[in-house]
C-alpha cells in the first residue's frame, strides 16, 4: 500500500497540504519568512503520533469493553541542538477520565499501541528514545 501526500507551495514559505481529500496549510515563522498560516511541518510529526496511538489505544480499550469518558494524549518532543534537529526524545503523557478504568488494562493497551500497532511508534523509534506515562484523573 502506498500513501500519498500533495504538498503545493502558495507564497513565501506557506504550503497547502492535500491528503486523503483533506486540506490544510503549513508556514513558517515569520522570523524565516513564513506568515504564520499553519503549523510547522515538524511538529506534526508529533501530532501524528499522538493520532496514530490514541486511534490504537482506543480501538483496543473499546475490544477490552473500556470506553473512557474523557482521552488525551500530549506529545512532548525534544529535539537536538544540531541541524539537521530532529527529536530525539519524545514523550506521551496519556490522560483518561472515567469510572472503573483499571490501570492494568489502560497500560496494556498502550503497550500494545507502542510494542505492535502504532506505524509512527515503529518509525520514530528508529531516531527517538519514546517513553510515555499514564494519568488517571
């Protein structure tokens, strides 16, 4: 299976996205010559982590018959002082909200996101040191 993404440059440093039917913009600072209409690329890298783990974590709670009220998950990236700067640290703080959440199954399936399912894990693990942690509120 291959995926697709069109990336169309607009002005100065802004880019429309396309995938999957979706549009949406990313930019620069205006520091280096971008206007601020999107976010920067990097950092969606984070953001798809966040999607790709949250999405497996869901699906496999939903399996377990655990369906939380309330799911977040933040994605804290450190990146190297030297260009090219890349994260070499990440970390997942996984929050949830609801009545009878047993720890053993939350991390279960986080672990199994982390360890089996989630493709960004798998790749990101190449250049990062991923660790996560796990709220209940």
């Amino acid at each position: 299976m291959n995926h697709k993404a069109e990336v169309n440059w607009t002005s100065d440093m802004a880019f429309e996205v396309e995938v999957n039917n979706h549009k949406f913009m990313i930019d620069a600072d205006e520091s280096v010559g971008g206007h601020d209409l999107g976010p920067r690329p990097k950092i969606l890298t984070l953001a798809a982590l966040g999607g790709c783990t949250g999405m497996d974590v869901i699906s496999i709670l939903k399996k377990m018959r655990v369906e939380p009220e309330y799911f977040n998950v933040s994605v804290d990236g450190e990146l190297t002082d030297e260009h090219p700067k890349y994260y070499s640290k990440i970390h997942l703080t996984y929050t949830f909200k609801g009545e009878g959440l047993a720890l053993d199954k939350l991390d279960k399936a986080i672990a199994l996101s982390q360890e089996r399912y989630c493709g960004v894990t798998a790749m990101l693990n190449k250049v990062a040191e991923i660790t996560y942690e796990i709220i209940i509120l």
